[in-house]
C-alpha cells in the first residue's frame, strides 16, 4: 500500500463501500494506521459504531452490511442460508413480521463478534451453527448494490430449511418451496446430497422432490446418498408411481402415535387442503368437532420418531380427504 496519504484515502472510497461495516484491524493489515483512521474519523470520512467497528459517514448498515464485514473483513465462514437465502432468490416471501427474520449459518466451532451480537442491525439474526454440510459447498455471490455477500444457492438452502424446520407449517411451506425448484442442476444436488450428514434432510428432499416431479430427480444415483438405516439398500421412496407405496411401511409406534393423534390429523388436513374439503370431512364424520384443538405434542412426537412416517401420514390423509369431498 503505497504512503502518499491522497492515494490511500482514494484507495479507501473505492474499496470501502457505504452501508457496510469495515474492521479497524482489516484496515491496519492495508496499511492504514490507527493515528490515519483517527484522521479519517475527524475529517468525516469513516465513524465508529462500536470499538474497531467502522462505517463510511452516514451509512445506514442492515443485516447484510454486517455479513459483508463477517465475510470480507473478519474471515468468518458464515453465510446467509434457509428461509432468507430462498426468499431472497424469489423462492419464498419475507415475512411481513415487525422486524425481518433473517437465518445465517456457520460451521460448529464459529462464534460471531460481540459488536455483531448487539448492535442492532434493524432484524432479528437467527444463526444456526451446523457441519451436515461443508461450509463452502455451493456458496454463491449475491448483488446487494454497494457490495456482494455470500448466500447459500437454492438447492443448499431448502436443504437447509429443512434441516432448521420443526413446525408442520414449515414443513408445509418447504414441500410448497420445493415445487419452485424446476430448474435445479442434478450435478449440483448430487453433491449436496452425498456431503449431507443429515439422513432426515436427505429423505425429506427427495421425498419432497418426488412430489412435485421434477425431471431433474431421474438423473440423481440414490445409491450414493445417506438415507439412514431405516433407507439402507432401498429406493422404494424414489422412481415410484404409487404415493401409496413409496416411503414403505409405517413404523408400529407411529402407527400406534396416528392411532391417538385424530386431531393432529385433522389439524395438518385443514392445513393441506383448505377449508371446504375439510368441511366435507366434517360432515361424513359427525363424531369430530372443527373447534377440536390439535394434539401438539403428539405431533412433535411422531415427527421425532420419523419424518418419513409424518410425510406418509400427510399423504395419506390428503387423499382421504379429497375423496370425503368428492363424495359429500
């Protein structure tokens, strides 16, 4: 970095973009003193939000400029993924909440800074620290006017949603999420998928993806792919015609859990399938009430005990329903 003071400060508003936070000790490896900085402050050039956190004067920094400076500056292999990456690549709406939700990941062992942690950066930060799957394994770069960030892809990120969900709506959404994903390089998810250390997210992506019957599904080897024990030797769940027969049997003790659980049943019906086949329902079977309140915990149990077995009970009791309305 060359000494001449005009060169650096041009140096400085060329590689220093508004709207993003730069680290004092990233601006030190450059070159730039702190006796320099301290000059830049006082003549309006950079301000301090918090101790060796910079700005450019009078940027307005969100979400996205603080990962700008966990990515670039500090080194940190952290990334915007899930929900938000999705939504951001129009594959999913942002929540209209008071404030934005927004998901980062990063790998186990990674903490964020504490001036991360607690300034205020207009959003709620969720940050999710996971290794299912390496931590730089179908990152891309994402425009955000003044600077770029890193982002999962889609195929990385609906993984990813799917590893954070545990709602029934989530769920829900994610299979709705996954119809959108036409377009999806079968290189690409066969990579994802055999990094994947989570055989839960494995079986609910190509489940889902079965559903919504994608081309691209044919060209994946299923052989190469963590689908856990209950999967082992066996792609009954893929390549099948019959949604009957393509998860396989329900284990005893969700089968026992469906047994107990009519009104989460009924609860995930409605869900699926909207008010009027719902009412069919209820009119074929007198004994239920709509004002019934679902069994929550019975539906985090079956969910614990077998996502598959959860998804095959949400496909079955979709096409009760449709025949209940079909015959009111």
């Amino acid at each position: 970095m060359t000494r001449d003071p005009n060169k650096k400060l041009r140096w400085l508003l060329d590689n220093v973009p508004h709207d993003i936070v730069v680290l004092s000790s990233w601006l030190e490896e450059k070159g730039y003193s702190p006796a320099l900085l301290r000059q830049y402050r006082k003549d309006g050039w950079l301000e301090t939000i918090d101790r060796g956190v910079l700005t450019r004067y009078l940027s307005k920094v969100r979400w996205d400029g603080m990962l700008y400076g966990l990515q670039a500056n500090a080194r940190l292999p952290v990334h915007v993924g899930g929900r938000t990456a999705l939504a951001i690549h129009g594959k999913a709406q942002f929540l209209e909440l008071s404030r934005l939700q927004v998901t980062l990941f990063a790998p186990e062992n990674v903490e964020l800074p504490r001036w991360a942690r607690t300034i205020d950066w207009g959003s709620d930060i969720h940050l999710h620290r996971t290794s299912f799957l390496p931590p730089d394994l179908e990152l891309i770069d994402i425009d955000r006017g003044n600077f770029t960030i890193k982002a999962s892809s889609p195929a990385r990120a609906i993984m990813e949603f799917l590893y954070v969900a545990v709602t029934d709506e989530e769920l829900i959404e994610a299979r709705e999420i996954m119809e959108l994903l036409n377009n999806l390089r079968p290189a690409k998810v066969q990579g994802l998928l055999r990094a994947s250390k989570s055989s839960k997210v494995n079986r609910l992506f190509l489940d889902f993806a079965e559903k919504a019957e994608h081309t691209w599904l044919k060209y994946l080897n299923i052989d190469k792919i963590d689908l856990g024990e209950e999967s082992a030797g066996s792609t009954d769940m893929i390549g099948q015609s019959s949604s009957a027969n393509r998860i396989g049997p329900l284990p005893h003790a969700a089968t026992d859990l469906v047994t107990e659980a009519d009104s989460f049943v009924r609860r995930v019906t409605f869900e699926l399938t909207g008010d009027r086949l719902w009412r069919a329902y209820l009119q074929m079977n007198k004994e239920f009430s709509p004002d019934d309140d679902p069994d929550t915990e019975m539906r985090e149990d079956l969910w614990r005990l077998d996502p598959m077995a959860y998804n095959k009970i949400l496909d079955s009791m979709e096409r009760i329903i449709r025949v209940a309305f079909n015959s009111a």
